[in-house]
C-alpha cells in the first residue's frame, strides 16, 4: 500500500507533512507501527483480547 501526496500550489513541507500524518493515523498505520514494534507471546494477545471483551462497552 503506497500512500502519494501531491504538493498543492504554494503548500509549504510543513504542511505537506502534516497532512501525511494526517492521513498515516487515518488509514490505521500508526497504530498497526507501533503494534508491530515489539515481538507479543500469543498467550498475551489472547489474554489482552479476553481483557478488552470482559470491558463494559461503556467506554
């Protein structure tokens, strides 16, 4: 999956930067990153998974 930003008429790289940003957090691929960067034992996945379905689905 590629993500192109096309520069618009006078947008600076600030901007540029700040609408990838933007667009990376949409698309879920920080978060997908930062899930990534450390190796999880399959038990704790299941253990955080058994977590987040006993939550109240209040929150």
């Amino acid at each position: 999956m590629a993500i192109r930003i096309k520069s618009r008429g006078g947008e600076s790289v600030e901007q540029l930067m700040r609408r990838f940003k933007k667009l990376c957090e949409k698309e879920g691929l920080t978060k997908d990153v930062k899930k990534r960067a450390f190796y999880e034992k399959p038990s704790e996945r299941k253990r955080r998974a058994r977590r987040r379905a006993a939550r109240p689905s209040g929150r």
